[in-house]
C-alpha cells in the first residue's frame, strides 16, 4: 500500500455533528463460551484476526433511523486483474436523502486476486507503530467461499443502500484491481477523501464453535505518521452504532470469543486504523470457519440483512 494509489478529489464534506439524539438502546447480553479468548486464528495481517483485544464495559448499542431492507444485489465477479479504473472512485449522490453532502469510505477487506500476488501482498508497510504485511489472502469457508469474496458483495450491497439515503461512496477497491490495495493505502484512501465515516468489512477466520459479529475499534496509537486520538471516540461511537443496528437487523449474536459479548474490541496493531485521520472501524461480519456462521455467510438475503445493520449503523452515527 505505500505505492501511489489511483487520485481521488471529492466534493469537500463538513464533519457532522455528533450531538447525542433521543437513542433506543439495544440490549444485548450474550455468554461467552468456556474456554475465553484463546482461539486458533486461520489468518494473520490487516484483517481483523488474532492481537490484543481490550473489551470495552459498555452492552448498550446506540440506534439510529435507518432505512428498510431492500432486495439482493447480484453477488460480486471475481478480480479481473486490470488495473484501477474509475468504478471504485467515488460516485455522486443518487438523489436527496439524510446523508446528502456526506462522504462515507467503504473497505472491502483483502482481494480476490491476492493469492496470485504473494511477493506484492507480503512486503512489509509501515503501520505507525511498528510493521505489517501489505495485504492478506483472508479466510474462507470450508466449502470454499472466500473472505474476499464476501466483503466485495457485502461493500456493494452497502454502497447501495447508503447511496439512496444520498451519500458520495467510495470503495477502496471494486474488483478493479489485480491486488490489494495495502493496507496503509486503504487507510490514505478514507483520509483523501475526507471521509465522515469509513468501515471496512471482514469476516473471520476462528475455530469451528467460535460465532457472532464484533466491531474493531481504534486504540490511540501516536508516532510513525500515526495519531488516532482524534478519532478514539467518534469510532467508538460508530461501531456502538452499527453494532446496535447489525444485532437488531441480521439477529446475530455478538461474538462468543472475543470481545466479553460486547461485541465491542480494541486494538492498536491494525494499519487500516492506526493510519486513519477520519472516523473507522473494522466489523467482522461472522466466522466463515464455523459451520452455522457460514451458512449465514454464504446466504446472499443475509448478506443483504449485514448491509442493511452497517447501513443503519452509519446512518445513525452521521444524524440522518
């Protein structure tokens, strides 16, 4: 990620206010299984697996007025191998909605290409406080489903939705691309365009028997380029958000293996959110190694449903 990525000039977005509205909050209290924290993790890198976590005390997910479900989109091509073209670059608004004027950044975790460009996806990238590998090929279900594969759909269906509430969307990738983007560029991408909220989508890659969402939040990481301070509690509060929003709309559980059942997990050793200047947060959408996750996963009304939550979430958190 720290060669030059394709030029992004947005329409410049005022930061929204982020007065406290009259909120319902949605309880949720989940037990975490015997056996705590320690789960074998399938995938290392930038993808939301394995590290430090520190659950935060708080079970009450803040709500916003988000819109209805919508129907299915068609499920995403694999990466044709071209190079960046202008379908991931941000698009105008399809019309007057909450969100008009708004920028939101949506990050499709890794890329179906990636396995076909190890020496590229394995180099090292600064990350602020330390080093990481560009990219990761991600996880996939047994069956053979790719992690990369989901979060293209899930980011499109998103787009979709957030779109018809009037918001500018970008996808740090479409299928655009043979690789990547690294992961410091994913995060230069939200920066650029001077997002107001940016989420990038995974699913995880944990044991058979470990389930449930959970949304990644910045720590404050200072040095290397990287000062997250600013944006600690926006974050925080966009991932209460779309948590809120992903339990009450898919009926998922927050996940039983990270996180103390808030659903809720800090880390500081993520580039993706060490390197942010703008409101982020990583969400692992479910386990692909667990076989009642993955029936979920590999469900496109579900998926739908999983765009629908984080839609919600975001618009929320943005006072639409």
């Amino acid at each position: 990620m720290s060669y030059a990525g394709p030029e992004f000039d947005p329409r410049p977005s005022p930061r929204p206010g982020r007065g406290r509205r009259a909120l319902l909050a949605v309880m949720v209290v989940v037990a975490v299984a015997a056996g705590g924290l320690a789960v074998q993790r399938a995938v290392s890198g930038d993808g939301g697996r394995g590290g430090p976590t520190a659950a935060p005390t708080s079970t009450n997910y803040p709500s916003g007025n988000g819109s209805s479900p919508t129907g299915a989109s068609t499920p995403p091509s694999a990466s044709s191998g071209s190079s960046p073209s202008d379908s991931s670059t941000a698009r105008p608004p399809a019309g007057s909605g909450p969100l008009r004027g708004k920028v939101v950044v949506i990050d499709p975790g890794h890329n179906t290409g990636n396995a076909r460009h190890t020496a590229e996806i394995n180099r090292t990238v600064r990350i602020g406080n330390g080093s990481k590998e560009c990219d990761t090929t991600g996880t996939a279900t047994d069956a053979g489903y790719a992690e990369a594969a989901f979060t293209l759909d899930v980011s499109r269906r998103l787009r979709a939705l957030l779109e018809k509430q009037g918001a500018t969307v970008r996808l740090t990738q479409d299928g655009d691309r043979p690789w990547g983007p690294c992961i410091d560029e994913r995060a230069r991408i939200g920066n650029e365009a001077e997002a107001d909220a940016v989420v990038s989508v995974h699913a995880d890659g944990s044991a058979d028997g470990d389930r449930g969402f959970h949304l990644i939040l910045p720590g404050a990481v200072t040095g290397g380029g990287a000062d997250t301070r600013p944006i600690v509690g926006p974050s925080r509060d966009l991932g209460e958000r779309i948590a809120g929003h992903f339990v009450r709309v898919t009926g998922s559980a927050p996940s039983n293996y990270v996180g103390g059942g808030t659903g809720l997990v800090t880390r500081k050793d993520l580039g993706g959110l060490n390197l942010s200047k703008v409101p982020k947060v990583f969400i692992e959408c479910g386990n692909m190694r667990d076989s009642k996750d993955a029936a979920l996963l590999t469900s496109g009304a579900w998926r739908q449903k999983a765009a629908q939550g984080i839609s919600d979430g975001i618009v929320g958190f943005l006072g639409g």
